[in-house]
C-alpha cells in the first residue's frame, strides 16, 4: 500500500485567478461598451468634459488603459516560465504605466472635478504607486516572492477605475447621486487597500496545512 500526497490548493488557487480576471474582464468590457466608446463621439457629453483637458486625458487614458490590460499577463506563471525576457518588458512597461497614470488621474480630478473626489484620487494614485514602487524594489533586489505578493497589492489600485463605474451604472445606486458615487469610491479603494493582504494570508495559512492523503491500493 502506497500513499500519494494530493493538495487541491494549487488547483483551486488557479481557478480563483482565472474567474477573478474573467469577472473583471466581463466589467471592463462593460464599461468600455456603455461609456467609454462615447468618447468616439465629438458631440457626447464626456468627450466635451474631457476636452477642457485633452492631453492630460489621453495621457492618463492611454497609460491607465496600458496598465489595466498588461497586470493580469504578469500573473501568468506560463509566459514567466516560457518568455522570461517578454515578462520582464511587459513589467517595465506596466510600472511606467502606473507612474504616468495615476499623477495624472490626479491632474484630471483637480481640473474637471468632481471636488468631493479630489481626496479620492489622491488615496488611489498614492496607494498604486506605493505598491508597485515597492514591487519593482522587490524584484531589483531579488525578492521574488514579496514582487509577486507586491504587484498583487498594486493592481486592484487598478481595478479602481472599472470597478467603481460598474458599481455606479447599477440604476438603484446611480439614483442615489452624488453622495453615492463618494461612497462607492471610497469603498472600492478601501477594499483595493485591505482585500489583497487578506487574500494573500489566507493563501498563506492554506498552504500551511498538511496536504491531504489519498490511499492508493
């Protein structure tokens, strides 16, 4: 009689990844469809608010955008394993993204407002760059677990953006105002700031546990 060891965390932790990024998926999409694509309208009502600051915008927009969709390819133990050197660009590429990104999320708080949210904005542009100011100092100084757990905290910083506008387009909140918005945003960036070290503890705490035995006769 032979025991095998079998320890469903791996597994289970990859499916958690993949219906975590396809939910966001579904979202950014959503908000792509039901609001940014207005942009491609010169008459709209967010291409005029926007175009009091044009190039802060699309500096902020492209780099935003740049970041959003590289992060999720640097989870990929796949294109680590295999294209090492591509993982390493799309990285610089994502930390130049967010040093460009979130100052200029700040510019286009101050200058088009809402002004409620300017305190917001200042939070999530210091919490994006906190965490992967550190994720880069981890990986130049060789801790590659700390980078990963570190570039884990930075994206939902991200995420902010799609997930707030998700949450807002639900009419029942949309309804609610302006009041709602605030709440929704300072919600969103709580939980970006709490929920991933949380996560990363109970996968801590998970792998800890003797892997469970099968018999094999």
């Amino acid at each position: 009689m032979a025991t095998v060891a079998v320890s469903p965390t791996r597994k289970s932790r990859l499916n958690s990844k993949y219906a975590l990024f396809g939910v966001f998926a579904a979202m950014s999409l959503f908000v792509l469809v039901h609001r940014d694509l207005a942009l491609l309208d010169s008459r709209s009502v967010l291409r005029v608010r926007y175009s009091v600051i044009p190039y802060w915008m699309l500096a902020h927009g492209i780099f935003g955008a740049l970041a959003l969709l590289l992060a999720p390819f640097q989870f990929s133990n796949r294109l680590r394993a295999k294209h090492l050197q591509l993982h390493r660009v799309m990285g610089r590429v994502y930390v130049a993204s967010v040093f460009i990104g979130a100052p200029t999320a700040v510019v286009v708080a101050f200058s088009i407002g809402p002004h409620v949210l300017r305190l917001a904005s200042i939070v999530q542009a210091l919490g994006w760059m906190i965490t992967t100011g550190t994720a880069l100092y981890c990986i130049r100084t060789g801790r590659i677990k700390q980078h990963r757990e570190w570039m884990i905290r930075s994206y939902p910083f991200a995420m902010v953006f799609v997930v707030v506008r998700t949450i807002n387009a639900i009419p029942a909140i949309r309804a609610m105002g302006p009041e709602a918005l605030q709440s929704v945003v300072w919600t969103v960036i709580a939980t970006a700031g709490f929920l991933p070290s949380f996560v990363l503890a109970w996968q801590s705490m998970l792998a800890d546990r003797p892997a469970a035995r099968r018999v094999v006769r």
